[in-house]
C-alpha cells in the first residue's frame, strides 16, 4: 500500500476513535483500551494486505534511539505501521524474534509511528509538560525522526468542572507550541466532550 494510502487509512482509523471516544469516553478505562480500538480501526482499513495484520501493525515497538539516564534504555512506541518491503526482506526475516536490536531495527523502516496518552486527571503545568515531552521526544528525537508521527491526546475530565476545562485549554495550547517546530509530527488534544 502506498503512503498516502496507508496515511487517509490511519486519519479514518483516528477518526472513528475520536467519534467513540466523544460518544461515548467511559468505554475507555485506560490506554491500552484506546489502542485496541485503534488497532481494530485499522485493521478495517485494511491497511496492510498481510493475513496477519500483527506482522507490520505493532505495539510497543522499540525505538531505535536509546535514551540515556540511570538506566539507559530504548523507548517503546505505542503503535507502529512497519515498511512491508523492509520488514520482509530476506535479512530481517532470517534475524528472527531474538535478533540484537541494535542490528534488527536499523533493518526495519516505520511507515507511521503513534503515541497515545489517556488524560484521566488534572496534572501540575510543569508534569503535563513532562508527560507529554517523553512521547514527543520518542516520535521527533534523531535517530529515530519517524516521517509520519502521530501524538493523540484524548482528555477524558468532568467538563462540568470549570478548572478541567481551563487545564484541558492550557494542554492543548502545549501541544500547539510544541507542533509549531516539528512539521512531521500530527498531534491531536481530543476533549470526552464534543463541545470543547
């Protein structure tokens, strides 16, 4: 499937996620629900032609960066859309399931990368940011610099609330400086309710 293809199937797979989200955010308890959902949105578009969706549709697929800390390690992105050509080629194929990652992910080429964050409280300013800048740095961080990224925010507050309401605005005013430098990465801040 060609790219812009495979990107009109993820914004129809995005977009039946938001329409049950708004219609209905307490079926979403985490977010793993929310990638389940996503993955079988997905797999309805039928974005990969594969009897196995799961062979290029993937959760929890490691970055190639590893970052650096205490304990220095790769991040894992939530949901990824491998290249078919790259993943079926002769050389990945033989590597099998227990291959060195630092040789098997230079082999792999992501066609779409996504993280997803479930908003289900209100976080101090300076954690909101923390929160979401780890995501960001996963998608945008060299060498990882995935083309076609993707950060859903889904913001599931009691809106009843005039305090979620104002914190939902100054994360999504976040997210929109944040976008402002990176050209390759989709972010989306979904409020439970339609009205925001």
């Amino acid at each position: 499937m060609a790219i812009n293809s495979i990107l009109s199937a993820v914004n129809k797979a995005i977009d039946n996620v938001v329409s049950d989200f708004q219609n209905n955010p307490n079926r979403f308890w985490n977010e793993r629900d929310i990638h389940w959902s996503l993955f079988h949105y997905l797999e309805k578009e039928a974005i990969v032609s594969e009897v196995y969706p799961t062979q290029l549709i993937r959760a929890e697929f490691p970055t190639l960066k590893v970052f650096p800390g205490n304990r220095p390690a790769r991040g894992h992105y939530d949901l990824v859309i491998l290249d078919a050509e790259s993943y079926f080629n002769p050389e990945s194929q033989k590597m099998g399931a227990q291959a060195p990652w630092d040789k098997y992910l230079k082999l792999i080429n992501i066609e779409v990368a996504i993280e997803i964050k479930l908003w289900l409280n209100c976080l101090r300013p300076e954690n909101m940011a923390e929160r979401a800048d780890w995501d960001i740095k996963k998608l945008t961080d060299t060498p990882n610099n995935v083309q076609n990224s993707y950060f859903l925010n889904f913001v599931q507050l009691d809106f009843r609330r005039e305090q979620n309401k104002k914190y939902y605005l100054q994360l999504r005013e976040y997210l929109i400086k944040q976008k402002q430098n990176r050209p390759n990465l989709n972010i989306l801040c979904v409020s439970s309710n339609s009205e925001l």
